[in-house]
C-alpha cells in the first residue's frame, strides 16, 4: 500500500508539472482566469468547485506573478491537490478502514481523471470526508468537524450529481446526531448542521437538473453515460476486471489460497504491469476522450461503495477475515492505474513539446491536420460537431495561447472544423481566431498577439 501511494503521488506530481490542467475545458477556463485576474465561476450551480479549483491561481496572480509557466503550476495546483488532500484527511481520520476511499479514488477518481479541469472530480472527493467524520470519527474531533462541514459547504454548489450522494449522507448525518444527543454529546449539533447542509445540497443538484444552466452539459452526461455502457476503453475494462476478482476473493476460500501461491502473485503483477504501461506500449489506441465519457463513475462508485462503507462501521466482522486480501488488492487498483495515470500524462508532455515547436516554427494560423498533433489524440481522438462544435476541437486555439512557447505570439493551432465560416458563425468557440478583435486580453503578463496579427493580414493580402 506504501508504494502505491507513492506511485499515486508521482502521478499527481508529474501531471502538474505537465501542464495536464490544460487539457479540454481546462485551457479555455486557464485563459478566463487571467483575464479576469480573478475569480470566475463559469456556472452558478457550480460556484464552489471553481472557486476551490481557482485558489492557487488567483492567489498568485494577487501576490504580482506575471510568468505563465508559474501560473500555469498554480492552476495545476487546484486541480490535481483536492484528491491528495482527502486522502490525508480520510486517512487520518481512519487508517483501518483507508483502503475503502482509495477504491473510490482509484475506481473512480482515475477512471476519469484524464478530464482535469472537470468539477465532478471535486464533487466526488468531497463525498468522502463527511461520510468519514460521521461513521468512523469516534469520537469527533475538532479537525474532523472542520472537514465534514467545509466539505458540505463545498458541496453546495459543485455538481448536480450531488443530490444523489448528499441524500444518503443526510441521513446518516441524521442517524449520527440522534445517536450523540442520546449519549450526551454536544457534538450532535455539529451532525445536525451537516444534515442542514446536505439536504440544502440535494435540493440545488436537484434545481439544476430539472433546470439546467446549460442543457447541453445534461445531454452530454447522459450521452457520455451511454457511450460508456458500449465502450468501457482499456481502464474501465480492467477495473471490471479487478472487482470481478475482489467479490470472488471475498466469498471463495479457495480463490484466496490460489492468489497467495507465488505463481498467482507473479502473474497478477505482470497484469498490473501490462493495465499500468498500456499507453505506451500502445500508444495510437490511447484515447483519452474516452475518460471524458466515463465521467459517470464519479457518481456511481461512491454509490456502490456506500454500502461497504455501512457493513464496516455496523457489521465488521464480515469484513475483517479479508481485510488484508481487500488492502492489498486495493494498492493493486491504485498502482496500476496510477501507472496508467502515468504513461498517459508522459505521451500528453511528448504533445506538449511537439506543439510548442510546431507553434514557435510557424505564423498564424496552423491547420491542425497539417501537423503530427492531429493523429496523437492529444485533445482525444473523437470528432463530433454539434450545437457546441467538435468534441474538443474548440479548444486549440486556447491551448495554444495557454502553452505558447513565447510571450509573443505569432501562430495559434485551429482545427479545421471551425475553419469552416458556417461552423464558425452557428457554434461557440471561447474567441474567433480569425477576428483579432476577440482574442484574450492578456498584456498584464506580457504576452500580445502582434506577431499573430500581422500574419492574419499578410494571409488576407494574398
């Protein structure tokens, strides 16, 4: 367990330090940011996720840090620290039972994690504290307080997928508050309060599902739930895999003798290997839209983990003659997916460089399928144009602009759908990169578009 730990935190590490914050929405949202050079919560039902992911960068940006490189750090900083830090939250709050918050991170969290900027990885990290300080937090401590309400508060306006997963937390906050008055306790207004919250969250997650701010992000979670139904992709289908393997482990001795031979370790771990290195073994099957579709399991896994959450605080003794097979299959998911994690993030930091070079060789505009981006799945290798144009074909103009290799600008990757003037006219894209009038203010980090714009003019002359 150790060592997947660490493996995850190399992860975590690597992705910042990768620029991984960027990918899809996340380039588009980089850029608002420093615009703004302050807060902004694109939606009102999800204010707090924004606001928790946007500390690092707004706080830069308030302490005078001018340099992308070390802001675009600091936007990795909020997106990728909210897990790690629940973790250490859950973990001190309970190490018996630790391994259970690790499936959900590594069954969910990392099946869909590639989307990074994506609020329901907050939503669902934020699950996690609160039904910790209310089953294994005996007695409560002021810190556990702390979390089980920041995180309900946090809730609030974070996904709509929160009416399902504050219900359930209602009512044992509900059950817990009952239990502290009866024992005399002064910490059952702590519960109560919570179960204020919570229910305060159902209610909005279910305003902005009969309401939604933007319909096309309902459509798109439905559709992305179906297509994850068809098509799992690699680790989805091993995740299966490994919960298949969990449920027969923990009703058939026999299974359990077996994967304690030394053989059955040996070839479990070479699986792991081969789950783990799959991106770069393979490296044209890597898709990483497919994460994107999965973005459901930050729903369902805590769902399906809720009830072995309740057998381990009310029927342990169930549990515990295969707790040790649960840990140690546990730090076989978190590795192995970690690793996945890993060589994903080193083929999207190969793109990187190749796109900063192919940006710093030419002016203007760049025709994405005239580079070798086009065929790496950088942004994913799925085109569907729509009501909001392809996948996310939009976003290369933004990540060109976000990981620029100078501060002068002279060329910006376009994807040839929004090349198209009709596709251009009826779809939204963040700014037109064929009107200067709508590119990003960003002159109080140095950074213009001369260079860009006398190429559009040149190109327009000829």
């Amino acid at each position: 367990m150790p060592a997947a730990c660490v493996i995850f935190a190399l992860w975590v590490v690597a992705a910042i330090l990768s620029n991984r914050c960027l990918y899809s929405d996340g380039a588009y949202n980089y850029l608002k940011v420093l615009q703004a050079q302050g807060f902004v919560p694109l939606m009102r039902s999800r204010h707090c996720a924004f606001y928790i992911y946007e500390i690092p960068l707004v706080l830069a940006i308030k302490l005078g840090v001018t340099n992308p490189a070390w802001l675009r750090l600091a936007f990795g900083l909020g997106r990728f620290l909210p897990w790690p830090m629940v973790l250490l939250g859950c973990h001190w709050i309970s190490p018996k039972h630790f391994w259970l918050v690790l499936v959900g991170c590594a069954a969910g969290y990392l099946n869909v994690a590639f989307a990074a900027d994506a609020t329901h990885n907050l939503a669902h990290a934020l699950f996690w504290p609160p039904l910790f300080a209310i089953l294994f937090a005996r007695p409560l401590k002021p810190l556990a307080a702390v979390m089980l309400l920041f995180s309900a508060v946090a809730m609030l306006y974070s996904y709509e997928s929160q009416l399902f997963l504050s219900l359930p937390l209602a009512l044992l906050a509900l059950w817990r508050s009952w239990r502290e008055k009866q024992e005399g306790h002064r910490v059952w207004v702590v519960f109560l309060t919570a179960v204020a919250l919570f229910l305060a969250v159902a209610s909005i997650g279910l305003c902005g599902i009969l309401i939604p701010e933007i319909p096309v992000g309902l459509i798109g979670f439905k559709a992305g739930t179906l297509a994850m139904m068809r098509h799992m992709g690699w680790t989805l289908t091993w995740t299966m895999i490994w919960a298949g393997l969990v449920l027969i482990v923990v009703f058939s001795e026999t299974v359990r003798l077996i994967i304690s031979h030394k053989v059955a370790i040996g070839l479990l771990l070479a699986g792991l290997m081969i789950w783990g290195f799959w991106p770069l073994l393979q490296p044209d099957q890597l898709d990483t839209g497919i994460q994107y579709n999965n973005r459901a399991l930050d729903l369902l896994v805590p769902m399906a983990l809720l009830p072995a959450a309740l057998i381990l605080r009310f029927r342990p003794q169930w549990v515990e003659p295969q707790r040790g097979y649960l840990v140690q299959l546990t730090a076989g998911l978190l590795m192995a997916q970690s690793l996945w994690q890993i060589s994903a993030t080193a083929s999207w930091y190969a793109n990187v460089v190749r796109l900063q070079a192919i940006l710093g060789a030419n002016r203007g505009i760049i025709p994405l399928r005239s580079t070798v981006l086009a065929a790496t799945g950088m942004e994913g290798r799925e085109l569907r144009v729509d009501v909001i144009g392809g996948r996310f074909d939009w976003t290369w103009p933004c990540l060109s602009v976000a990981l620029a290799p100078s501060s002068q600008i002279k060329s910006l990757i376009c994807s040839e759908v929004f090349m198209d003037p009709t596709i251009r006219r009826h779809c939204w894209q963040p700014f037109d990169p064929f009107n200067p009038g709508t590119l990003p203010r960003l002159e109080h980090y140095g950074i213009d578009f001369k260079g860009y714009t006398a190429a559009l003019r040149e190109s327009n002359v000829k």
